[in-house]
C-alpha cells in the first residue's frame, strides 16, 4: 500500500466515523465508536474488494472520493446520511490474456467481497450484541447489515448490479441473508 492510498483510507475512515457521530450525536463516546465500526464496517468492506481484486492478479488501490466524503458529512448534518467516501480503482494486469467469461467471474467475485464482507460482519457482532445488550456490537451489527443491503441493490455502480447481472441466485442469497438479519436484530 502506497502513501496516497494510506491517505486516501485514512481521510475516509475519519470522514465517515465523524460524519455518523453527527447523525446520532456529537460526543466523543460516540466519536470513538464510529471510529471503531467505521474501520470495521467501510474501510473492510473496500479492502476486501482490494485484497480479492489483488489475489486474482489486477492491480488494486482505494482511492477517495471528496465530493462523496463532503456529502456524508453535510448530509449527517441533515439528519441522514449519504456516504459514498470512495472506491477500490481497478485495472487489470493482463486483460488480453484473459476470456471474457474469466473477467465477468473476476467482476463477480470482487463485486462480492465487500458486501460479503458485511454480511460476515454484520451476524458476528449479531452474535456478541445478542450477549452483550446495550453494547456498540448491536450499532456494528446494524450498520454492516445496512451496508451489504445497500450495495446489493442491483443498480450501478452498486455492487449489486455486478452480483444480480454475474447470477441472480447469488444475488438472492446475499440479499436474503442480509435481509433476515436485518429483520432478526429489528427484533432486539
């Protein structure tokens, strides 16, 4: 990972978590635990898509996105929040040895890994705010379930228009995981 990269995840990471704490309220208890879900929840999410990206040989880095990072943080002040902080920027090392049908997989399963991600996240910290009332692992929980139901709407440049138009039976197990979680914590 290259120093503007770091950078990159860094400003985002700092963004987003401040951009939370002015949705649910300014303090530093809150500050530190966006800080916490934040860097659990959105800075893995976009590593994943990296790390995946990487181990099927494309050249892979994060690169911030300052309107998006400015609109999470005015619209936080609005009472709702609109994060797009960024994205993995990917480019094939050798698109011209690959087929067509090796590149749509690649798509697929880097598309994946970020909401994929969430979902693992969102039932772990399920799990720990199911033992653990009150605690910020129902907060975690929520936000990674909310995040893999967003980027799994099948409309680019979302996650899910890649998974939906790769095979719609993995998009429907993804969305039906994440929805069930969703509802299962909407009932504690």
């Amino acid at each position: 990972m290259d120093t503007i990269e770091l950078r990159d995840i860094l400003i985002s990471w700092l963004v987003l978590s401040v951009a939370f704490m002015n949705l649910f309220g300014i303090s530093l208890e809150n500050l530190l635990m966006f800080l916490f879900i934040i860097g659990l929840s959105v800075i893995i999410h976009e590593l994943a898509h990296r790390e995946v990206a990487k181990r099927l040989k494309f050249d892979a880095k994060y690169k911030a996105w300052p309107m998006g990072l400015i609109l999470a943080l005015v619209t936080s002040f609005a009472g709702f929040l609109f994060a797009a902080p960024g994205a993995v920027m990917i480019s094939p090392k050798y698109v011209f040895h690959e087929s067509r049908e090796r590149l749509k997989e690649a798509n697929f399963k880097i598309s994946a890994a970020g909401p994929g991600t969430n979902i693992i996240l969102g039932a772990f910290f399920a799990v720990l705010a199911l033992n653990f009332a009150g605690s910020l692992f129902y907060f975690a929980s929520m936000i990674n379930i909310w995040l893999a139901i967003f980027n799994l709407i099948p409309f680019p440049p979302l996650d899910g228009s890649k998974i939906f138009s790769y095979d719609v039976k993995y998009w429907g197990v993804m969305i039906g995981i994440a929805a069930a979680l969703f509802v299962l914590l909407g009932s504690f």
